[in-house]
C-alpha cells in the first residue's frame, strides 16, 4: 500500500517497531504505536498567503490544502508533459510463485479544500491528545483506540462521489464551508503541461480551473466548483482529451510487472460492465470531468473528445462529462452548470485553446455571413 511521504517517515524513524530507529533511540519514538491516524494530517499543508507552485510532478502525492478564503490558487506548470502517475519507490511483488523488488508507481491527487477551517486545528486551538480524549493511562498512552483527527479526516475525505454514503448530509457538510470559501478568488487554478500530455492526476477543486495540455489530457479526474455565476473553468488540448484510459502509454508502462513496475495506489476501483452487471476491476482514475455550481465550464480539444461513456464506479463516479449542480455541495444553487464540449478546436494560431475566446473559431466572421445577423453578445472568458 502507498503511503503519503509523512507518514512513512513515522513508521522508519517514530514507531515503536524493532524495524523503527525510534526502537533504538526512544527519544524519537511516537507515543503512539499505529500510525494510521496521522495519515490524513501528514498531507496538509499548512496555509499561506502566498501561491503554491510546482514546476512538474515528479513523483505520485496526495496534497491536501488547507482551506483559506484569501489562499492564492496551486499553480503546477511544466514546459514539458504534466505526469502525476510516477515512481514513488520500491516494494515486492508476487509473480507466478516467487517475489521480486520492483518499482511502485503512485498517481497524484491534489485537493484545494473549502472545508470550514474554523472546525480545525490552529495554534490559537491546537489538538491535544488530553483534552480529546481525557487522560490516560499507561495502556492506552501507546494505543489510542479513538481517533483524535476524526474531524480533520472528514473535512479531507474527498472522493467525488455523491451517492451512497457520500449523499449524507453530514459528509456533504463536513467537506464544505456553508459560505464558499473562494468567492473572491479571480484568478484560477491552473494545470500547464506547455509541451506535452497532462495524465494521471485526481484534482479536487473548490474553485475555477484552467487545465491546459499542449498534447493530451488523459488518465485523469477532475472535480471541479464554482462558486460564481460568471465562473468559466477550462479543460483544454492541443489533441485529444480522454479521461477515463486505463491503456494510455503511461499506465501501461506502470502496471508492467515484466518491466519491474506496478501501480500501487490504495485499493481499486470496482465497475460494472454495460448490461451485464458482472463487475471489473481497473486501476484507471475514474475519469470525471465534473463541474458542480454554476458558470460555465469549456472542453476544448484540438482533434477528439471522448465523452465518458464507458462502465460507470459503483460509487458513481466514473460518468465522464457532467455538471451537478449542488450534488456535492449543499450551499450552493440548485441550478448547474453550463457544458461547451467542442473537438476539431484549437488556439487561435497553435497549440490548445485558451477557452473559445481565444481559440480557432471565427465568431466575427461567422456572425458577418449571417443575413440580417445581429452583433454578438460580449463573450465569457475565464479572467
């Protein structure tokens, strides 16, 4: 099983565990014996009024970040590919009877939150393994059996699914703000791969997003929000974009035990075959293009659109392009939000389309071969 980077270090250097340095040097010890519970804490990252960047993923990671209403937005560019599916490091694999050391390959998700930050953490009110749970003693110093970042992990527990038990309204609340936290951001989250594909990353966003790949958007899930009437988020390509590929050349080269690699992200993801109902497995990202709130959400591809509409996830993910209102949030409208799904377009000289504003399509022109035509409305754009 992948573990986020925090965590891991707990388990070689804290944990009480003859494999653990603590084990010989207490006092670097944990007092705790399981890790587990840190896992969601591990991935915060604390808050900042300056801009989170990254100049590429370099390796597969879960960020969770914490919300802010006056954060500047995750920029992550590259001047080559975006690739969020990578090594992460080195486990065993069985195969046809014997074990051997091969590469783990991780995918990245990145949640930019609005949960209400004041039910967390701050050093105003930090946790306190006493006041959560009263005082203990000897036994139960080592081994907590109730978890004191309960809260935080349901603040945090994004999936993009809204049905089932994620159509609770107490796990709506808890991953949701009731006043959106991100109303007066104007500028987006962004998503560059300036000279290649965009693949292997689950984004949750609580605000608008321009997702933008010279070549390919592929392998990825995206669950967006706005929080605005006016908001336009932008998926764009300068090729195809195909969410849900479980044969991209990525994945393929990462699930290849005969090349010494294998994906090892938590769990995977059950479908169902179309008409039969007999479930599958797939290790692909769900591929969801997902927009709840209102706006107006732009797909643009240069060559194809694939729309989604292959086996859906039991936990109803897994649908393609959809817009859903107030499915996942319940402070927002009830009305969702509009779709422009276009192929054949690109930039208005090369390469992908910054939204229809500036893409290859003529509005002017076309508007002028019109009889008795009328003047355009002003278009949207994403500023």
């Amino acid at each position: 099983m992948a573990l986020p980077l925090l965590e891991a270090v707990y388990r070689q250097s804290s944990a009480l565990s003859p494999e653990a340095a603590g084990y010989f040097r207490p006092w670097l010890r944990l007092a705790e014996t399981d890790t587990a519970m840190f896992r969601t804490a591990g991935t915060v990252a604390l808050p900042t009024s300056n801009p989170l960047r990254s100049a590429a993923t370099s390796n597969g990671w879960l960020l969770n970040l914490f919300p802010v209403p006056t954060r500047r937005l995750w920029n992550s560019l590259s001047s080559g590919a975006l690739n969020g599916l990578n090594p992460s490091g080195v486990t065993t694999a069985s195969s046809s009877g014997s074990s051997q050391q091969v590469t783990a390959w991780t995918a990245t998700a990145i949640n930019l939150s609005d949960a209400n930050p004041a039910s967390m953490a701050s050093p105003a009110s930090p946790y306190s393994i006493q006041a959560a749970l009263g005082a203990r003693d000897g036994l139960t110093l080592r081994d907590t059996t109730l978890n004191p970042f309960a809260n935080l992990n349901a603040s945090f527990n994004e999936t993009g699914s809204f049905t089932g038990q994620a159509a609770a309204i107490d796990v709506k609340s808890a991953l949701h703000n009731s006043s959106p936290l991100h109303t007066s951001n104007k500028n987006p989250l962004l998503l560059y791969a300036a000279g290649g594909d965009l693949s292997g990353v689950t984004l949750y966003s609580a605000t608008k997003v321009q997702a933008i790949a010279e070549r390919d958007i592929t392998d990825i899930a995206f669950y967006l929000q706005h929080t605005g009437e006016k908001d336009v988020s932008i998926v764009s390509a300068g090729r195809d974009i195909i969410p849900f590929n479980e044969n991209s050349a990525r994945r393929s080269t990462a699930a290849d035990l005969s090349l010494g690699n294998v994906i090892v992200d938590e769990g995977m993801n059950t479908v169902v075959k179309d008409g039969s109902g007999k479930p599958v497995q797939t290790k692909a990202l769900p591929g969801d293009i997902q927009i709840g709130g209102r706006g107006l959400l732009e797909v643009l591809a240069g060559r194809n659109v694939d729309l989604g509409t292959g086996p859906n996830l039991e936990d109803g993910r897994g649908k393609g392009i959809t817009s859903i209102g107030r499915s996942r949030n319940p402070f927002l409208p009830f009305e969702g939000a509009e779709l422009v799904i276009l192929a054949g377009v690109g930039g208005a000289t090369e390469g992908p389309a910054i939204g229809l504003s500036k893409s290859s399509l003529n509005f002017t022109g076309l508007a002028a071969t019109e009889p008795n035509s009328k003047p355009l409305p002003p278009s949207r754009t994403s500023s």
